[in-house]
C-alpha cells in the first residue's frame, strides 16, 4: 500500500530558490563565483548584528525568547507602534504561512497578482486554497483589477510591495483606492520586503494605512539589514489578526542569534545608508550600461532588476552561471526571456555587465530586443 499526501500536495509547484555559490563552485568545477540572484545584501550582515551575536554564542544551547521580547521591544519603539501589534516569524515567509494556517481553509480564495513574489501561490496551495491571480500591467500590480477579483470567498490579497520580480510599486493614491471598500473579512497581506531601499516620494508606509482595514504589513531583515541567513521577519496589524496567527505559531519560531543580531542591525543607521547608496549607483551603473547594449529593463525601487534579453527562451541565466554569475532565471515565472539580477557591488556589477556584453556579442541567436 502507497502512501497518499493530502489533496492539495498533489497540486504544490515547490519554490526553486536561487542557488548557492557554494553549489555551482561544487557542479561547475569554478573557483570564483558571485551571486546576483536572491537580492541578498551583497556587503554582508551589519557589523553591529556580528558584533551582538558573537557576544551570545556561549547561550545558544538556552531556547530562544518565545515571544521575542527585547526584538519586540526594539522594534515597537523604532516604528513607533505598540508592542503588541507586532508578530516575529522565522524570515517574514513564515508570515505568509502564519495567516494562511490561521485564516483560511480548503476551498477558500486568495488573490494575488501575477507576476509577484512565488511563495504567496506555493504557501496557499499547500493549505488548498483556490488562487485567483490577476496579471500585471506594464510591470505594475492592476490594483483596481485585483480588487474587482475580491468575491466573498476572498480570505486573503497579497501586494508586495514593492514588488519582487518587477521591481515596481504601487502609489500612495492608488493604494487608498484599493483599501477602500474591501470587505471587512477580507486581509490584506502588504509585504514590504523592500521597505528600506525605496526613495520615491508617493511610495505608501503601509503603517499609515493600520486600523482602517484588516490589512497585516510585514518587513524582513534579510534584505537590506543583510540578515537572510538569520530567518528574521516581523507582521504590524491589529490584535485580533496577531491574535490568530500567534495561535498557530511555533513556540519557538525565531531562534536566539536571529533576535539578538536583528536587535543589533536596527542600530545600524550607518550601515542601512551604505546599502542603499550601493543600490542607487549600482542601479544607475547598470541602466546605463544596459541602455548602451540595448536591452530592455524594468527600472526598480528595489535592489534587484528585472531585465529582457531576447525575444525568446534564450537561456542566458544558465550561460552567466557557467561563467560564475548566478542570476535569477525567470524560467519559475514562465518569463523564459527575462533575467531577474541583484544589485550588487561595483565590482560584480561589473562582472555581470562584461559576461552579459560577452554573451550578447557573441550569441549568434540571441539578438537584442528593439527599444
Ligand atoms: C525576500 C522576500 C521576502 C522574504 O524574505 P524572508 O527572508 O523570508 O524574510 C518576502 N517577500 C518578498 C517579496 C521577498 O522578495
């Protein structure tokens, strides 16, 4: 007799994350490889998270704060919000998880845009639900087109951002637009991974929107603080949703080096502004350089960039990892003719810039799409 997983296991796309420089170096026989795919912060952890955690390996054999108190602490007191409001979760995907265990059941409905960030389809296809996804229009999420697709059977949207792949956001204006008139028992999960890296002026803080709706936001440490590797993510949104997700938490979700570096990170102003001012002149490194090749992009407020190389599959991203560039193929996302890079320092975007030229040179089938 076989073994049988539950229905909706049968029908789970698993997410193919980006590889690891430690696996290509092993597969492809390179000694120097860089990754640009998983838009990690390529200057390191902050120092003052290094600093902390090395001060409290000696108590890593004591379980973590389960409700991470002090993180807590620190992180009310930065956003200015009460410390209650806020949910930790082993990376901020565990958040996803957290509100789809918590909220919705076999059958039930989650809108979410396409393309956008894989785990918000992967996670609710593991709880059954059913995914209505509504495309994007010229990179940008079609809010009015994603709340038309809210039904009474609707539990949960997702709206990254900004967003990952596209690297685009939605505005202040038409954020408010959306919110209004969506139904009460609808949650509105606003993922703001890139919170930090955004500059634009009519970029929402999906704090300002708290209370009117049942709207959860949520922030990481893995990006611009450089703590990927810890797991660290946070919720903001009012007691009765926390309340739920808490139900369904691990007790002890968030381990201890993760609460004691992400303390040490916020403290990091320095650090956080090195980041950001690596991604704004990488970015404009890198459009220029694009522009003089003739490939097309999509300009980011995010750290990573989304970019067109042919007119079909052309599989550039396999080409740049034999020459020790790991990039993110759009393959997942049935986006074959599109590569998703992470902005890096200048010295690997460099790199990226001369193997992506070597390629498009000397590729006889790949031509450049028209501007
Ligand atoms: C990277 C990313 C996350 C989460 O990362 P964690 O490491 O789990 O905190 C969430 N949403 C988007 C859109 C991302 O790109």
């Amino acid at each position: 007799m076989g073994i049988v997983p539950r229905k909706a296991v049968l029908n789970v796309k698993s997410y193919q994350p980006g590889k690891p420089i430690e696996e290509v170096k092993r597969e492809l026989g390179l000694s120097n490889v860089i990754k640009m795919a998983s838009n990690e912060n390529p200057l390191g952890p902050s120092p003052k998270a290094i600093e902390a955690i090395k001060k409290y390996l000696g108590d890593i054999n004591m379980y973590p704060e389960g409700g991470c108190f002090y993180l807590r602490q620190a992180v009310a007191e930065k956003l200015k919000i009460k410390p209650e409001q806020l949910i930790f979760g082993n990376g901020s995907d565990e958040l996803i998880e957290l509100v789809l265990k918590a909220f919705v059941d076999e059958g039930d409905e989650v809108v979410v845009a396409n393309p956008t960030f894989l785990m918000y389809e992967v996670a609710s296809s593991v709880h059954g639900a059913k995914i209505k996804a509504v495309p994007t229009r010229y990179f940008k999420y079609d809010l009015k087109a994603m709340k038309k697709a809210v039904s009474k059977n609707t539990k949960v949207v997702f709206i990254a951002n900004p967003d990952n792949p596209n690297g685009t956001y939605v505005t202040k204006y038409e954020l408010e637009g959306f919110l209004k008139g969506i139904p009460e028992d609808t949650i509105v999960f606003l993922d703001e991974a890139y919170y930090d890296y955004v500059e634009e002026r009519d970029y929402p803080n999906g704090l300002d929107y708290l209370g009117k709706n049942n709207l959860i936001v949520t922030r990481t440490f893995s990006k611009a603080y450089g703590l990927a590797g810890l797991r660290v993510g946070f919720g903001v949104s009012n007691p009765e949703i926390i309340k739920y997700m808490e139900t369904v938490r691990d007790p002890f979700n968030v381990n201890s080096l993760g609460q004691i570096g992400a303390i040490g990170a916020l403290k990091d102003k320095e650090f956080l502004s090195k980041s950001k001012k690596m991604v704004r002149e990488g970015k404009k490194f890198i459009y220029a350089e694009l522009k003089a090749m003739g490939v097309r992009y999509v300009p980011s407020v995010t750290n990573f960039i989304l970019i067109e190389l042919c007119p079909k599959p052309c599989g550039i991203a396999e080409r740049l990892l034999k020459k020790g560039v790991i990039v993110r193929s759009m393959k997942a996302w049935g986006m074959e003719n599109f590569i998703r890079v992470t902005v890096g320092k200048e010295s690997e975007n460099k790199r990226f810039i001369r193997e992506l030229k070597n390629i498009i040179l000397q590729g006889r089938n790949i031509i450049p799409p028209e501007q």
